[in-house]
C-alpha cells in the first residue's frame, strides 16, 4: 500500500493516464456550456470544448463545493487513512476552501484519519507540477509529514507563464478593460502573464504578434530559473487546443536550456473558460514567481 493517497481537482489539468498511473483521487470543478453542465468522467473532448468556444459560445465554470471533497476524500480513506490534497489557487478559486471544509469536517468523524490541504497557489499543469513532484518524493518513500514540508517550503518556486490569443476572454474574466481587449486586438497585442506569490493572474509584459509571445515565454523561463536548473528534468506545458506551439514551446525550451523530457497536454475547460483557445502556458521550477 502507498504510504499516503494524494487528491486533487480537475483544474491540474493532468491527463487522466497520469491520474490513473499515479493512484490520484480528482474532485470535479463542473462547467456549463449551451445549456449542458458537464463534469469529471461526462464531459466533452477537448477539442469539440475549443470548436465551440471558437464559434462564440461562452462556458460558465463551477468551483469544488464541499459535498463533491467529501466523496472524494472518503473514497481515498477505502485504501489510506493518510492523504495530501493539493488544490487550485485559492485566489482564484474557492475550491480550496470547499476541501478544507470537508477535511476539517471528515477528521472531527475519524480521529485515526489525517488529510492535510495544500493550497497549491497554481493552477493548471502549474498545480500538475506540485502534484507531480508531491508523487515522485512519494515514490522515493518520502512521508506525508515530509512531502507537506518541502512542498510548503517550495511553493514560491513553482513558476507559471503564459499567453493568450484572444484578449476577449481576458476581458470577460476581469482580467484587462474593454479599451484594452479592444485596442490589442486591433494591434495584435498579446500579453504575457504569470500567477503570483498569492496565486493570481497578473500581467507581466506585453508583446505584438503570436510569435514574438511564444518566444517571450521561454525568455521568462530564461529570467527566473536561476539555480533551480538542476530541479527541472521535466517541464509542463499546456494549451488551449494548440498542441502545435505548445511542442514549438517545448522545442525552444529544449534548444535553450537542453531539457528533453515535457508533459504536454490540453487546459482543461474550467480554465479554459476564462482563457480561451489559443492560450499557451510554460510551467516550470525557478528562483521566484
């Protein structure tokens, strides 16, 4: 039996082989598009997700309540009495707080149960990076007491990066102002950002053309690697329904720093929501943020 059963929620945006491989219990964030809600295990391709969205349809996104942690947390206790979650940015979220609940409320049951809640402060492969490193300190028989430690030590080290291709979804998350989303599309003006100490999305640059953006990415990694070289033997790379930059992503990454081992898969709809097709993200170990 594993020494502890780690959990966490479809906004890691793993693909569900690694789930399954891995053992990982998933809570669900559901979303609603054209009238359907869809979940964890009754949703749509990813693909056909984008098709829509391209065509102007607009997903509204569900957090994690504390009923969906529950089941998930007891289902996990089947086979451990011991189990990490590891959460969606709770600054952007309240799903963090839906687990902590449901944790809180679980153990106050089961004395003999420990569930220990990580706000990751990432989101997308940036809480799949946590997750996975949280997995293989697991596999070298790490404890949860010591996986909790050095994670909680290392958060700040997790860095996320990003672009996107229409600054429309920006806009409708909040995220720039309809002058703004107005103007750069005008220009073909494509912001750069990244997910900060608190774990929100905020701008960092801006650059004009598609292009220019992907190679901005790599040049932030470039930035905040630092000495955290050696901790980055895999890099994760996500994308709204454009697996072609992401692998021009991966193929900079590799030409620059000689890193040859990538995930690469879709953002999930949750954030794929607010983002839109078209977004890249570079997730990576570094100095800070």
């Amino acid at each position: 039996m594993e020494q502890f059963i780690i959990v966490t929620d479809t906004n890691a945006d793993l693909p569900d082989s690694y789930l399954e491989e891995h053992h990982i219990g998933v809570m669900s964030l559901s979303y609603t598009l054209d009238g359907i809600t869809y979940s964890r295990g009754n949703d749509l391709e990813y693909n056909e997700f984008y098709r829509k969205m391209r065509e102007g349809y607009m997903p509204t996104t569900s957090q994690v309540n504390p009923e969906e942690a529950k089941r998930v947390f007891l289902e996990a206790m089947k086979e451990n009495s011991q189990i990490l979650c590891l959460s969606f940015s709770s600054a952007l979220s309240g799903s963090y707080n839906s687990a902590r609940i449901a944790a809180e409320e679980i153990m106050e049951e089961n004395p003999d149960v420990k569930i220990t809640v990580i706000d990751t402060k990432c989101a997308s492969l940036g809480e799949g990076l946590v997750i996975h490193k949280a997995v293989k300190m697991r596999e070298n028989g790490k404890s949860i007491e010591e996986v909790t430690a050095w994670l909680n030590s290392h958060l700040q080290n997790f860095v996320s990066v990003f672009t996107v291709d229409d600054l429309n979804h920006l806009y409708r998350g909040g995220r720039v102002s309809k002058t703004a989303a107005v103007i750069g599309t005008m220009v073909n003006i494509k912001p750069i950002l990244h997910v900060n100490e608190e774990g929100m999305l905020v701008p960092v640059g801006k650059v004009r053309g598609r292009k220019k953006s992907i190679h901005s990415l790599v040049e932030y990694m470039e930035q905040k690697m630092g000495s955290f070289r050696s901790e980055n033997d895999i890099v994760f790379i996500s994308h709204g329904d454009a697996l072609e930059e992401a692998q021009a992503v991966a193929d900079l990454v590799k030409e620059k720093f000689g890193i040859d081992q990538f995930l690469i898969h879709f953002v999930g709809p949750s954030i794929g929501a607010h983002s839109g097709p078209g977004t890249l993200a570079l997730f990576f170990m570094g100095e800070s943020k």
